[in-house]
C-alpha cells in the first residue's frame, strides 16, 4: 500500500538550506545536496498536481483496502479462477499501479508467489499469479470440492 509520507517524501524532504554566500560548490561526489534536488523539491512542493495525485493514489489504496482484504475468497478473469487474496499492494517488479496477488486453488497460476525472483507470499508452484483489481473479484465463492459430485 502506498504510505502518505512516500507521497510527500519530496515537498517535506530535509535538504539543507541553499547556500547564498558566493564561493565554490560542493562536488557531486559529496554528499550533499546538489542543485537538481532543490529543484526537485522547489517543484513538488508547489505543484498542485502532484499533490492532486498523491491523494488520488492514497483514497485509490484506501478504497482497495476495502474491498480486497488477506484471506477473501475470489474469482480471477478471464477464466472464472478461484482461489484466495494473500497480497494487496504494490509490486515495483511488475510495474505501476496495485497488484492482487492470488493463490489458486488448482494449479492454474503461472509462479509460487513470487515476483521476478521476489518473494511477496507464498505457495505452491504454478498456485499463484499477480493481477490488477478489475480483474479479481470477491465474493462468496467456496473452495471447489472434487468429491461432492460423486
């Protein structure tokens, strides 16, 4: 989940005060702040559209935390796959935007809860996959029971 002190890292970030006296600069092997970063910061701390967008991302996360909870029973599309939540969140090996991950109750995933060599939770091979919230749902979808037919 995205945590609001990543979304104003920048505007509240701790440089230090420019230096105003005339003189050399510190080198970029130094490790202090350099002109790019004051820029940076400059910039986010006055654009209202990056503010605009950190609450957007923050009330899109609070919204999914709602709906998708650690241990809810789903349905994933295409393929009317069942299976169970165990990861809401972001995956930065698997790109922008929340990923759910899923383990299947048969195996229909394509890795073991892992993310390009990152493991975010775990199962068996080929139980798992990561998709995108409008591709999952849940609801009351009990665990398919192979005897009940006989």
């Amino acid at each position: 989940m995205v945590h609001w002190t990543t979304c104003l890292k920048l505007k509240n970030s701790k440089l230090p005060k420019r230096n105003t006296r005339k003189g050399p600069t510190h080198s970029a092997s130094s490790n202090r702040a350099t002109s790019a970063d004051f820029k940076q910061r400059d910039r986010a701390a006055k654009s209202p559209r990056l503010l605009l967008r950190c609450i957007t991302r923050l009330f899109f996360a609070a919204t999914l935390g709602l709906l998708f909870q650690i241990g809810d029973r789903c349905k994933v599309f295409p393929g009317d796959r069942l299976g169970e939540v165990k990861f809401v969140g972001e995956i930065c090996e698997l790109g922008a935007g929340i990923w759910i991950g899923v383990q299947f109750d048969e195996p229909v995933g394509k890795n073991d809860g892992s993310a390009k060599g990152r493991r975010i939770f775990v199962c068996e091979p080929n139980y798992g996959g990561f998709h995108k919230p409008e591709n999952v749902q849940c609801g009351d979808f009990p665990p398919d029971d192979p005897f009940a037919e006989l």
